[in-house]
C-alpha cells in the first residue's frame, strides 16, 4: 500500500474528498517528521511508537571500488510496533 492507495482507503472510510484525505495524510507525516527533527518521541496508542536513534560512525567501504571510508554517525527514525499492532498481525 502506497500514499495514494492509503489516501483512497481514508476517503472511503472517512465519507471525504480524496484531496481532503491527501491533505490530512500530509498534515500527520508533518507533525510526526517536525516531532522526530526536535527529538521527540511520536506514539499512537495500540498503533506504535516512533524515535530517533543515534548510528555512531564507522569504516566502511565503497561498494562500487572497494576503498575504505568513513560513514559519518547520523540520527535514524525508529518505530516500534505497538501492542494492538502487534496482536492484529498475530492473533492467538
């Protein structure tokens, strides 16, 4: 499921117009990137939680001519599933 198919699905659901369904996608992935940017944590009940992580830097090399190199640490989003999620995928 893409953008465009999740964005069908909430209109349908949602009894609104497709552009109003794209528009509130957008809105939520906003908040959640601008939260994720300010180092804050992002959970939806039952749903899942999303944080950042810190990779640390490393020596790698390049794929393409094998040279060493150094891969910078960066920051990385995470999510981890939540328990409603969890169960929905795995009924007992």
């Amino acid at each position: 499921m893409n953008k465009a198919d999740l964005t069908e699905v909430l209109a349908a659901r949602g009894a609104i117009p497709k552009v109003r369904a794209a528009n509130y996608i957008n809105i939520l992935t906003e908040a959640i990137q601008e939260a994720l940017v300010r180092d804050e944590k992002v959970t939806i009940s039952d749903f899942g939680t999303f944080t950042v992580s810190q990779r640390s830097a490393f020596e790698g090399h390049n794929p393409k001519n094998g040279q060493p190199m150094h891969v910078p640490a960066r920051r990385i989003p995470v999510f981890r599933a939540g328990k409603g999620l969890k169960n929905a995928l795995n009924p007992d």
